[in-house]
C-alpha cells in the first residue's frame, strides 16, 4: 500500500450508471485522488473491480448499500453486501453506515428539539424505511408513516401504510435479503425507471414529508411536487438542491455535513467516502484511537453538523386562530347581535348562555402578513366561539374542548398547519394540552409571545415615567415589581424575566403552596433578588415601581388603585381586563396600559373586527403567524409552564420577520405623548406627599 502522502480511493455506486468520475481534494496534509465507478446495483461487477484493485488503492467506498435491513430492533442481514465488505485482502472497504446513522439520528433529534410537535399527523414518505435507521422513531411521535419498500426493493408498486405493514413486509422479505438473493436489482431497468416514477410523484405529492436519499431522488424527474414539502436526506448535490428549492419546499433537511470546503465534484460525496477519508488522516497521523472515537474528534474538530434550511416560498403558508367575545358587550358589537346592548338583562343573560352553544365557525380572514427578512406570505383563517368567558365558566369543558378541535378540524381541511387559542380559550382546562392531542395539527396558546409583549411594553413605559435608577454594582435594577398571578402561565414566566432583572420582586396569587414552590424557583435563578410572597397585593402597592397582572379573574376587583405608589406603572394582560376603565380614571397619576399589542409585518388586512386598530393583533394572534412565517409548526406555548427560553425565542423570531410592538393602549385608548407627560407630572406632585414604608424605597424614588 502507498506510503506516500496522496491516498487513492475508488468508489463502487451501486445507485446510478453512466461513465466514471474522478475528483481529487487536500485535507490534513493528504491529497485524496478519488475515482468513482457507477455500477447500478452489479454485485458481480463489484466483486470484480475489488479483485482487481485490491492493494491497489488506499480504501474502497460501497455508495448506496447497506449491510442490514431494520426497523425498530428487527435486524435482517445483507448477505450481499457482507460477502463485498469482506472481498479485498488487503484494502479496507467502507460503507459509511455506522457514520450515516449518526449524523441521521442527530438530525432528527435537533429538528424535534425545535420543533418536538412537528411531525403530529403528518404524512412521512419514505424511499425505503427498511434501510433508514430512525424510521419507527417518526411513528413515536404521532406521524403517519408509509414506505415504498416494495418498489424499491421487489418492483412492486405497492406503499405500505404504518408500521405494521413495513414489519409484515420485512417477515416476507427476510430470507430473500438473508440469502444471497440481491434485491433492488430491477431498478435500473428502463421499464421500472419509467414506472416507478409515476408511483413515486403520485405518492409523494400526497405526503408532508419526505425521506429519502440523493441517489434515489434521481427517479424523480417531477420537482414541483416538493412544493410545500418537508425533505429529509442524506445531502443534496448543487443541481438537485437548486431545482428542489427552485419549487419551494418548505424546508430541507440534510444529514451530511457542508463539506464544500474540499472542492469535491458532491455528486461523488457519500457517507462511505467521508469514512474513508477519515479513516485514512487517523492512520496517517499514527492515532492509537479507535475509528469510531476518531470520528468524533474529527466531527468536533472541524464543526461537522446537520444542515436544515426553511425555504421562504412565493406560495402563503396558512394557520389558523380562535377568538372569542370577552363580554356581552363585545358580544353585541357582531353583526345582527346589536340588540343586545338595550335589551333587558334577564334576555341578555340567557342569549349570553345560549349563543355560548352556537357551533364554532370561520368568521374572517388575516392576509398579506409578509416577512421583511424573506417575504414568505401567511393568511390565518379567523374562527369564532359565541361563548362569553362567563359562559365558558359555567359550561363542562369538554364542550369547550370539541368546538376547539371541530375548527382546528375544519382549518387543517383548508390547508392550515398550526393554529393559535385566543383569550379564555388557552385558560378553560389543561391550557390547550388536550386540544393539542387531539387536533390534527399543532396547537399553541400564544402565552409566550403574550408575555414577551407584555414585558416588552412595561419596560418601554417604565423607562418613559423617569422614576427608576439605573442598575446597581449587582446589575440589577433598584425597583420594586409585582406579578398579580404569578403562578399562572404567563404569570410565572413574566416573575421569572422580571426577577433577573429587578432587586425586589412581589409574587401574588391565591394558592401559597404554589406560592412557595414558585419563589424558591426565582430564588435558584436570581439568587440577589428579594423575593416576597403574598396572597393579597395591597398592603405592598405603596412602593411598587411596576405591577403586571395576568389573571383569569371573573369575581371583581384585583387590587385597590388607590393604594398604588403614584408614577407607578401597571401593564395588564389579562383577558377580560383586571383594571376596569372606571378604577383607571381614579388615579391619573398612575399609567395604565394593556399588555403590549403587536404590528404585523407586511401591508396587513383582515376583514374581521377584533377589537384592535388595523393591522394591529393581539400577541398570541401573532406568535401563530410569525410561527407559520419562521415555518415552526409546532405547539410552541402550551400548559401553565411556559419556558422562559421560549419567550426570548419568539421575541427574536418577532424581530427577525419586522413585527413591532404597536402603540400602547391605555383606559381612553392609545396613549399619546401628552397624556404620558400628564400622568408623569401629576405623579411628581402626588410623590411630594406620599410616605412611603421604609428607606429602601425611598432609594428608589427619584423626581425627573
């Protein structure tokens, strides 16, 4: 074998025919001459050339084969194949198999990190599952699996649906791949070339996703039907990933690495031949470790990953939201309701209960939300419930439940791939997690954007107010804070951000078990922060710099106004309104606002009042759009525990595509510079008299 420091390598492709090819590259002070021989599926063929140039040659690479058939922990030999990899005496022979599965599995698992709900009642195509290492792995996580195993390997153009029909194909086709029978021969004939292709676009036109590998993509010659797809496979040569993306599929996700680097023709690039290669910079530097660990520091070393890239497509995506009236007033403003507003109050409370059972139904439509950074389009069907949070209140849940998944039902039929709860639908039950498993596409209650927004415009109104210092040695700032509903879903998260943020934090909410458990979490993360617990806000409204309240409350008044500390700020993101507009007039001197709402980006239409100035949506409307235009299908927010990295995530996702937080809302609407400088001059006078509790608020205070 060649001492010298170029090392040969000859690569047999079992997945195409046509003349040889040769490309060479530098890495690690080795020249690497490669020469590639298409042999479509030929084992004699093979056998040959391995006799042939067997010390010849530094590596031999088999592309397109494998030495087992599995699914799940069922494992078939490949006699075939073994016999190849144990043809040559004296150079090693590589398929790149044990590397594949690794970078296959890693690539799967970083895009259910993402997006763990992703594949929820989707439809995966795959080429072959029986030689795709992580096949059963997608039936685990609620998708629908179909394999055209059959074509591939007997000629037959049958798809098998789930995983029982792929293990019953696998019964059958055991001892035909435990013999010396070699299937997949009959793919190279011009007959099966010319029909398999018909199967395949007929197939794949019907799935969401599709698993394949570069070789077999060859058999499709049709690539507009990747429009909308899901493309999962091992790497892409420069022709195919132009003509795919050229058909906008809505991501592409490739095992392999970005070697480009090398300057290697990639139509030769295979898992094989990156083995080989690696195997050879291991012997050349003299490396006691084995080929696997070498492997890793290799993929360490050079900062080998995945790749996965969401295609912007000229085709809008679609989603879908659920509003609801958040009283009888709003409930009287739909159309032909109008009576409401002056009928007698006995008619209104049982028009209130019986519009409540008035079956969901798609009430408008949101379009053109269009993406500054990759002008990908979304259009959010807009449905509608009849039902009053007081009615919900007093209605069994699972009524509640099943008008949720008949609209989630309804928009998956018109080609929605997400939808979003609004208001009190995301607080009745579980907070969407029943929903979610029963509907066909993801679910999200938008609680994350809800509270980035919300925390996004007190930040913005504190600092506008001018009394609050800059943050101390610790970092943190000298204020005051409070969350009223602290151990709700938006609640905990918003205590959470604030807690890293302000020196003193007040969590407030009616159960003090939930209580306790939730400061000793702000306590882990925020260590210098104090943290006080309370089940009544009022007796710490004195000195408190900024209040935020997320309840679902329906029983009354929150907490009393005139207690608050003037210059305060209360930003109130509940559903309907803690702060009514009347208790809001009381103190002029205190600033009011509703959570922060959001601007979509793009010239924005919707034909349906949702209470809001155009184009201007409530945040959890929003997470759902900028989801479906970042291409993240998936139940992003859900539960009571929302997760703080979910909330920067959004925030960043909303930057990315343009959404801006819209102009503040306050009791007598959007605030102005005028009413702000009013309230603040009115709470620097109110401050000249007001006592408060000890000398660390009065460090606090500071007139500007």
């Amino acid at each position: 074998m060649s001492t010298r420091k170029i090392r040969r390598i000859l690569v047999l492709n079992f997945l195409d025919v046509g003349n040889d090819s040769r490309g060479e590259f530098e890495l690690d002070e080795i020249r690497f001459e490669v020469t590639e021989k298409k042999i479509g599926w030929d084992f004699s063929a093979a056998h040959f050339l391995i006799h042939e140039f067997d010390g010849e040659v530094d590596a031999f690479v088999l592309s397109g084969v494998r030495d087992k058939a599995s699914f799940g922990k069922r494992e078939v030999l490949h006699h075939p194949t073994r016999d190849l990899i144990r043809a040559a005496d004296k150079t090693p022979v590589y398929t790149g198999i044990e590397i594949s599965t690794l970078f296959a599995n890693w690539a799967l698992r970083k895009f259910l990190r993402d997006e763990p709900q992703f594949f929820k009642g989707k439809k995966i195509l795959f080429h072959t599952a029986l030689y795709t290492p992580f096949a059963e792995t997608f039936a685990e996580f609620g998708a629908i699996i179909q394999s055209g195993d059959p074509l591939f390997l007997l000629g037959v153009p049958r798809l098998l649906s789930g995983p029982d029909q792929i293990r019953g194909f696998m019964r059958v086709i055991s001892p035909m791949l435990a013999s010396r029978f070699v299937a997949g021969r009959h793919v190279f004939s011009k007959w099966m070339k010319n029909n398999s292709r018909e199967w395949l676009k007929k197939w794949i036109l019907q799935c969401d996703v599709l698993v394949t590998y570069s070789a077999l993509l060859a058999n499709v010659d049709s690539p507009e039907i990747f429009e909308g797809k899901v493309v999962f496979t091992d790497f892409l040569t420069s022709a195919q990933r132009e003509k795919i993306e050229r058909f906008n599929p809505a991501q592409i996700i490739e095992f392999a690495p970005n070697v480009s680097t090398l300057k290697i023709n990639n139509q030769m690039w295979s898992f094989g031949l990156m083995m080989a290669v690696i195997d050879q910079i291991r012997m050349n530097r003299q490396s006691a470790a084995s080929l696997s660990e070498f492997a890793l520091e290799m993929i360490e070393g050079m900062r080998l990953e995945p790749r996965r890239k969401t295609i912007s497509t000229g085709v809008p995506r679609r989603c879908a939201f659920i509003i609801h009236p958040l009283s009888v007033k709003h409930l009287a403003l739909t159309p032909g309701m109008s009576w409401l507003s002056h009928a007698p109050r006995p008619v209104v409370k049982s028009a209130e209960q019986m519009l409540a059972r008035v079956p969901v139904f798609r009430y408008g439509q949101l379009t053109r939300a269009r993406s500054e950074s990759t002008g990908q389009e979304v259009i959010c069907d807009i449905y509608a419930l009849c039902a009053t949070p007081r009615a919900m209140l007093n209605m069994d849940e699972n009524f509640i439940y099943n008008q949720l998944v008949a609209a989630a039902e309804d928009a998956h039929k018109r080609g929605a791939l997400m939808m979003g709860l609004g208001a009190y639908t995301k607080v009745i039950g579980d907070s969407g997690v029943t929903v979610s498993r029963r509907s066909p596409i993801p679910v999200t209650t938008g609680n994350s954007y809800s509270a980035s927004a919300t925390l996004w415009a007190a930040r913005e109104m504190v600092e506008k107010m001018g009394f609050v210092q800059t943050p101390g040695k610790n970092g943190l700032v000298p204020m005051k804070v409070m969350v009223v509903g602290a151990t709700g879903s938006i609640g905990r998260v918003s205590a959470q951000l604030l807690a890293l943020v302000a020196d003193t934090v007040v969590i407030v909410a009616p159960r003090p078990d939930k209580l306790l458990e939730l400061r000793d979490e702000l306590s882990e993360i925020a260590p210098d922060t104090e943290i006080i617990v309370r089940t009544d806000p009022n007796e710490e409204l004195i000195d408190t710099d900024l209040i935020v309240t997320a309840t679902s409350n329906q029983r009354g008044q929150i907490l009393d106004i005139m207690k608050v500390k003037p210059g305060a700020v209360i930003c109130d993101c509940s559903r309907p309104l803690d702060i009514r507009p009347e208790e809001a007039r009381r103190r002029p001197d205190v600033l009011v606002i509703e959570s922060g709402e959001i601007d979509l980006p793009g010239p924005v239409r919707m034909d349906v009042d949702i209470g809001l100035k155009k184009p201007t949506v409530y945040a959890c409307l929003a997470e759902t759009v900028l989801l479906t235009m970042e291409g993240r299908y998936e139940s992003f927010s859900l539960s009571r525990q929302l997760q703080l990295e979910r909330v920067k995530e959004i925030y960043q996702i909303g930057l990315k595509h343009g959404a801006k937080l819209s102009s503040i809302r306050t009791h007598e609407g959007f605030l102005t510079e005028e009413m702000l400088d009013r309230c603040r001059e009115l709470a620097r006078e109110k401050l000249k008299e007001w006592k408060l509790p000890n000398s660390k608020s009065n460090r606090r205070l500071r007139l500007v």
